[in-house]
C-alpha cells in the first residue's frame, strides 16, 4: 500500500510541474516601446485559476524602485518594485497567450493584453490596446532566465 501511495504522489506531483504554464517563474526585461530601452525586470507567477500576472521585481531607475514621482494614477508616490503591472493573461494553445491586462505606471492606465512568445521562447511579444487591438502598443521583453 505504501508503494502505491508513493507511485502515485510521484506521479501527480510530476503532471503538476507539467501542467504549469511555461511563463510560470520566467523573469522578463521590459522593453519600453518609445525609448527602447530597458525599463524593468518583471516576474510572471500563476494564479490558483490557471491566470498568469506578474510584478516588477526590478527597475533600472533606481529612484522608481522606491518612489514613482512621475507615475500616475495608483502607482503616483509609489515603489514600482513588487507592483503588479499583468494580471488575468490565458495561454490560449501553442504559444498564444490573451485575455490579460496590463498596467503602465507611466500614466496609470490598464489596457487588455494579448501576447506570444518567438524565438524559441526567448522573446515575448505583448500588445496592450484599449477596445480593438488595432488600437493599441507593442511590447517586446526579453527573457532573462
């Protein structure tokens, strides 16, 4: 009885490690799309619902780490590390992901997110639009682990 038991623990604890989505864990570097530089270094985390979010676990300003002066809306005065700035994203099959939301401190507005992931899974792609996806900004993180 105790083999069985074992055999079986083994068994889902290895389907659960499968059944995490692959963005789980994965630590991104932002990408800001007007400058092009590198604004942040952001951890995705699932969600007991399967939903992935994720939170800003550095930023390359050193001052917004601490105290966003010149963000907006509920990241004003705020740090921006530990923020969360994704929430509510579905991988949807194959490398899709949709359905998310995402938050940017600069003006404190949330827009829908979808994203996909190129390059082997080096690259993750995001768009954040407000209505239609014509309407919207690109994203390009690239992964750090």
């Amino acid at each position: 009885m105790k083999k069985l038991i074992l055999g079986l623990s083994v068994l889902l604890s290895a389907w659960s490690v499968q059944a995490s989505d692959v963005l789980n864990g994965m630590v991104w570097k932002t990408i800001d799309d007007e400058t092009k530089q590198a604004k942040s270094l952001v951890i995705f985390k699932e969600q007991p619902n399967g939903t992935l979010s994720a939170s800003i676990q550095k930023t390359f300003n050193a001052q917004e780490e601490t105290s966003c002066s010149l963000c907006q809306g509920t990241f004003h005065n705020k740090p921006l590390k530990g923020a969360v700035i994704v929430q509510g994203l579905k991988h949807v099959g194959g490398t899709v992901y949709e359905d998310g939301h995402i938050t940017d401190p600069k003006n404190g507005k949330t827009y829908n997110l979808k994203g996909e992931l190129t390059n082997n899974g080096r690259v993750l792609k995001l768009r954040g639009y407000m209505g239609v996806s014509v309407f919207g900004r690109n994203q390009t993180w690239i992964r750090v682990n």
